[in-house]
C-alpha cells in the first residue's frame, strides 16, 4: 500500500538573529497541491488532542507543570474566538518527544543550539490525497532563555506568546505579514510592530505583546474552522496590476476605519487575484505593498518569484463590504520603484 502521507514544518524566528527581513482568502493557510487544486490543510476532526512531553524539561524557571498551563492557555486563546468551531483537549503527559512519528501531537522542548535562529518549530504529518492533518508536534528551543511569569521576564523569551504562535501552524495556519522591523546595529533586525500573532518573527525577549491575538489572527482561524457568526461577515476580492501584467506575491491589507483593525492576505495566484475574508461590514481602505520587510521564504516556496518592485498604494476610494457577501472584483493598479 502507497504512504499517503507527508509531513512539513513551519518556525518562529528569534528578531535578534533574523538575517534578512495557494491559499485561498486572508492570512496564509497551508496548502497541498492534487492536481490542479489545492487542498488546505486542517483537522478533519476536532478537538484536537495533544499530549505535552517530559524528555528533556530541564529549563531553568519551567517546571513541567508550568509549561502544560502556558501551553493551555494559549490552546484556550485560539479556542475562545467567537466565529471559530476549533477545540483542543489536553489528553496527557507522555515521555515521547516531539518530531517523533508516534501518532500523538506531542510538545516540549528539545536542545537545538545550532538552530540559532529557531525559537520553536511546528511539525505536521498530513494526508496527500484530503489534506487532513493527522499530527503536529510543536518544540521549542532550550537553547533560549524561556519565561512563564505573568509579566514576562527581561531577557526571556515568553513561552506563551511564542506557544500561541505555533499554535496557530498546528491547527493549519501560515505566516502573516502584518508586522514592521527595524535594522539593529548589531546586525539583523528587531520587530517594532505586529498586528498578527502569526507574523515570523518573534518580539523582542521579555517581552508579552504576543499573548493576544489580532484581527489578521481571527479571521484566519474562523476561515479554516467557520461557526455560524463567520457567516455574517464579508470579504473584499480584487486583482493587482502593474503596466496592465498581473503581479504576484503582492500583499494587500485591509483596514478598517471603524476599529483599527486590519486584514491582510497576497496575490497568489499568476492572475494576480488576491481576496480577504472575515471582514466587518462596511466601508474599508485597501494598501498595497511589497513583501520587502521579511524573510521571502517564510512565506513563499523558494522557488517562486515574487515581484517587490513596486511601490505603496491605496486605492483611491473606500471598498464598501457587504453583510455575508464579496465586494466585488476591484483592480489596483501599482507603479515602479
């Protein structure tokens, strides 16, 4: 019998070492090609049960006990969205380690000091022919400093917000680019503001900005897990342009004025057609921009060309979003650098 099935990863990066700054509607969700569709990945079945390991828990300042309650609670962050069905169940404590092909969700730690970049990794075993997630593991790297203390600590990295994070790729979701970075003169970059919790790259270490999740985050979980509520909601669909040529790899974002929330998603496919659902109704504004403040491969396949030279546009007029219903198609056309 043929092995139907495959496995991926997905990382958070540590700001402080970051070298270089065909999915369907807002935010990235992961993705399986069968012909010429493709599949997202997601639980066929929920809860999701996870087990929490007690190999290698040596970590100054987290017992096991702390580690499985910040671990819950940022299960229960993702669980108490209002328009997601997603659900998790804590099944128990086993000694397997993560990355192992046991059958279980298993997370803990693991020593990875040459991963220098690596906070945490997320591992999912899925099926090739439905996209039905079978398991992920989720470890996070003892080579950091971690922290479980309700106001953070200096210097440690928060095991919650991190844990939130890789959370999110556990249940099928992908990186957002809701976020902004800075160089540091010791080199790489530092995150100055998000506004996803599954943007790549970590907030600096003491930090706890991450233990919430953001408009971008929401409607990404209610997307692949809808509840009747999501229903409720609208989206905005377009197509980007430069010279006439459709681009790809665009990022358009959403905002909106009401609340100061804001949606992002990509062009991603060579139409150039982008969409971005799980919007409040009403009027929106719409920004492009070129993913050139990231790591291209923490969105895209590094075999694909993404086009960054263009320039920050809006479009001139608000995009009115309808109650449970699509804007409309709406063509931005972008310029040059």
């Amino acid at each position: 019998m043929t092995d139907r099935r495959a496995r991926a990863a997905a990382a958070m990066i540590a700001a402080l070492a970051l070298a270089h700054a065909d999915p369907a509607h807002a935010y990235l969700k992961f993705g399986v090609r069968l012909g010429n569709q493709t599949v997202t990945l997601k639980w066929a079945q929920v809860p999701v049960r996870y087990f929490v390991s007690t190999s290698n828990q040596n970590v100054p300042g987290v017992s096991l006990d702390a580690f499985q309650a910040a671990v819950g609670r940022a299960f229960a962050t993702w669980q108490a969205v209002p328009t997601a069905s997603v659900a998790y169940q804590f099944a128990g404590f086993t000694a397997g380690l993560p990355d192992e092909d046991d059958g279980m969700s298993t997370l803990g730690f693991r020593n990875r000091p040459e991963l220098d970049r690596v906070l945490a990794q997320t591992d999912f075993l899925f099926d090739r022919a439905t996209g039905a997630l079978i398991e992920s593991d989720i470890f996070f790297n003892s080579a950091f400093s971690w922290s479980v203390a309700e106001a953070g600590e200096s210097g440690r990295f928060d095991l919650q917000s991190v844990a939130l994070h890789e959370i999110g790729h556990l249940s099928g979701l992908g990186h957002s680019a809701l976020g902004e970075t800075e160089p540091r003169e010791t080199g790489g970059r530092r995150v100055i503001a998000s506004e996803a919790v599954m943007f790549p790259i970590a907030f600096a270490a003491g930090s706890i900005a991450a233990r919430t999740l953001k408009a971008d985050d929401i409607a990404g979980i209610s997307d692949l897990y809808p509840d009747g509520d999501f229903a409720q909601l609208g989206s905005i669909s377009g197509r980007i342009t430069r010279n006439g040529q459709p681009l790809f790899g665009a990022h358009v974002v959403a905002f909106d004025p009401a609340n100061g929330s804001m949606v992002a998603n990509f062009t991603l496919n060579e139409q150039g057609q982008f969409s971005i659902a799980g919007l409040s109704p009403g009027p929106h504004v719409l920004r492009v921009e070129p993913l050139d403040d990231a790591d291209l491969d923490s969105f895209f396949e590094s075999t694909r060309s993404v086009d960054l030279d263009f320039r920050v546009t809006y479009l001139d007029r608000a995009v009115i979003v309808p109650r449970r219903g699509d804007s409309g198609s709406v063509t931005i056309e972008v310029a040059r650098k």
